[in-house]
C-alpha cells in the first residue's frame, strides 16, 4: 500500500485522509499542520497517523497532500523542496480548486511529479463530509505521471474524476462558489430583508425549508431556465425596477447584487440560458 503525507490538515485534509485510511487505498503516515494540538486532532479523526512538529521529521512518503490555505500553498511547496532536498523526489500534489499545480514549481524543479485534486463538495465538517463523498465529482489537473497515480487513488473513494486545463481553474473554482458558496449568503439575505419587512421570526425556519427545498426540486427536475420563477421570469421589469429601488435604498451593495442577478434572469427567461456556445 503506498504511503501519504498530509502537510495542514483541515477539513478537506481530514475528510480525505478518512476515507483513504477507513477504505484501505493509502497508509496515512505524517501529519504536519500548524500545532502539535491540531495535528494530533487530524490524526485521531482520521484514525490513522503520526503526528509531527517539524517539516524534517516526516518521512517518505509516495504522495504528498498540501492541504493548507490557497495563499499558503505555493511557500509551503518551496519549503519542502528546500528542507526534503536530499531525498528522493515523490508526488505532490493541491486541493485547492482556484490554484493549478504551476504553484507547486519549487518541487516541479527538483524532479517531484505534481498536480492539483479539487473535489467539488461542500466540506462543511470532516464527519458530514466523509458520508456524503460517494459519487463526488472531482477535478484533476498537472503532470501525466502525478495523474497517473491521483485518479485511481481517488476513483477508489468514490469520486469521480475528471480533467481541468490548467488556465481554466478559476473559472472552473468560480463556478463552484456561485453554486454553493453564495447559496447561504442569499438565504441570509433575504432572511434579513423579511425580517426587516415585518414577517414573524418564528416563520423563518419554515420559510428557508420550504422554499429552498421547493427551489432546489424544481431545479433538478426543470432545469434552471425551467425552474425560473419571480418577477424577471415574467418579464416584468416595472417591478423589477422597484424592487431594485427598495433594496438599494435597504442597502446599496445588495442593491447591486438584486440588480446583477435581475438581468441574469431576464437573460435567462429570455434565451434559456446565459451564454451562447
């Protein structure tokens, strides 16, 4: 069984950890992240490990996960190859979905393959996470070699794999944020404006499950251009306009974002969808 050396540990780290090591695809070895405390948390969650204090004291390992923060990636890489300069070169690679692997250069250059592995699920805790993977679709991207090795690693957790060109992944990552990251900042958008509109506090809860479970049913069974409702799906831009009024006058930059998504939906009610092929 190959090993695996887990350089930070959050909540991507864990889940994946736990599911190489629970399903026996990867021996988890060493685990570095940014305390003694945390790093032994990571090891207990994912059941498998050492925990260590010091980049020098991890051994060798045949697959590296850099599991850090995007802005953290590219000066944990150089670390690496200056400290581990003296062992054999072995396969390092991202989760990162904006990032591609060119951010690892520092161990391209002293001969390690690279890539860049971004499963598109939202890793709101470790535990939630590991149960939901199965069926996760999961973007690959670097050298044919760290491919090689990243897609049955992966395939044997689950997810499903799929290749992204290099200066495609912010667009790709960007995609992923308007899908599930701005999800929970509409809800609370327009949990504050009914508040603020007068509606009781103690219909909130029902409001968010019915209408988000209506919104998200109709979308998987329509589509999103069949799924299109309100005011913009009717083409009514009189009230479109008022309301745009009403919400910049509430606050100026959901204003601009009642404004941006307004035109998106007439552009989508209009053509069935956004941009032309």
């Amino acid at each position: 069984m190959k090993t695996l050396n887990l350089i930070g540990c959050g909540r991507v780290g864990r889940t994946l950890g736990r599911l190489w090591h629970t399903q026996g695809v990867l021996q988890v070895q060493d685990v570095l992240t940014t305390s003694a405390a945390s790093a032994q948390a990571a090891v207990d969650f994912i059941g498998a490990g050492r925990a260590v204090n010091d980049l020098s004291a991890m051994r060798l390992a045949d697959l590296w996960l850099i599991a850090v923060p995007d802005r953290q990636i590219h000066e944990s890489a150089r670390a690496m190859a200056q400290t581990l300069a003296s062992r054999p070169p072995a396969m390092a690679f991202h989760a990162s979905g904006a990032l591609g692997s060119a951010v690892l250069a520092p161990l391209r250059e002293r001969g390690w393959h690279v890539a860049s592995a971004h499963c598109i699920l939202s890793f709101a805790t470790p535990a939630t996470a590991v149960q939901q993977f199965a069926g996760t679709p999961c973007g690959l991207e670097g050298d044919a070699a760290a491919l090689h090795e990243l897609r049955p690693v992966f395939a044997a957790i689950g997810a499903e794999c799929f290749d992204v060109a290099a200066d495609k992944k912010v667009l790709y990552h960007a995609a992923a944020v308007f899908d599930t990251n701005f999800l929970p900042v509409l809800q609370a958008l327009a949990e504050d404006l009914w508040r603020d509109s007068g509606v009781p506090p103690e219909l909130l809860p029902r409001l968010r499950a019915s209408l988000l479970r209506n919104a998200v049913d109709n979308v998987l069974a329509l589509g999103p251009a069949g799924a299109l409702t309100g005011p913009a799906a009717r083409g009514d831009t009189a009230l479109v306009q008022r309301q745009e009024q009403a919400v910049s006058a509430w606050d100026p930059t959901a204003g601009e974002a009642y404004r941006a998504l307004s035109q998106l939906a007439l552009r989508l009610a209009r053509e069935g969808k956004l941009r032309q092929d």
